[in-house]
C-alpha cells in the first residue's frame, strides 16, 4: 500500500482534495461545451442502512437528464473495500447511474477515466 496516495485526514464538508478540484473544474467544462445539464459537489447524501450513509462527491446531470453520482478517487489502490461495498450496496438500492472516477496516469488530472458501477 502507498501511503503518500492517501489524504491525511478528512476535510471539512464542502471542500475538495486536489483531485475533486480538477474533475469539477473537468465538468465545468463539459457543462459549458453543454455536454452536461448540471452537476454539483456533495449534493446527495444516501443512507444505506442504520447509521450507514453515502455521500458521493459529484451528482451530475446528463445530456440524457439521467442522473448520475460520480465518486472521484486519486487512484485505483486506494479504493477500498468498505468504499466498494458502500457504491455497490446504494446501486442496488437507487435508481442513480453510480461511477467511479479515476485520473489517467501521467496526465496531472486532466483527463478521467470513468468506470460505471
């Protein structure tokens, strides 16, 4: 396990990590290419089971007014078990298209990869 690919501690509601930061300024621009209808940052909390929730990073509107929940990781390593379980559990549980997000390798965050759920 690499240790530098994980943040050392939570951030306050609201705030981005690097990588959140660039995948939004990512859909700023697809929104304004108009290829989205909307998208916003921590805007759907899920609760999954008693004292169980899901707070996926991105809620974004389609060209196709589906909506979709976007969960952004730095990297593939440091998606864990438990984050896992959390997207697979709200898919069987929500009528949301889940994804997730990781950047490209060597491409310092401007182009995603996008995995659906």
């Amino acid at each position: 396990m690499n240790k530098r690919l994980y943040a050392l501690g939570r951030l306050r509601r609201g705030e981005r990590n690097r990588t959140e930061g660039a995948y939004e300024q990512y859909l700023e621009m697809l929104l304004r290419a108009g290829e989205i209808f909307w998208y916003r940052f921590e805007a759907i909390k899920l609760r999954l089971a008693d004292n169980t929730f899901l707070t996926v990073d991105f809620a974004v509107m389609n060209k196709s007014s589906v909506l979709e929940l976007h969960d952004v990781k730095g990297d593939r390593a440091i998606f864990t078990d438990d984050a896992k379980v959390k997207i697979k559990v709200a898919a069987e549980q929500y009528p949301f298209l889940f994804k997730i997000v990781y950047p490209v390798k060597g491409t310092k965050l401007s182009k995603w990869e996008v995995v659906e759920v």
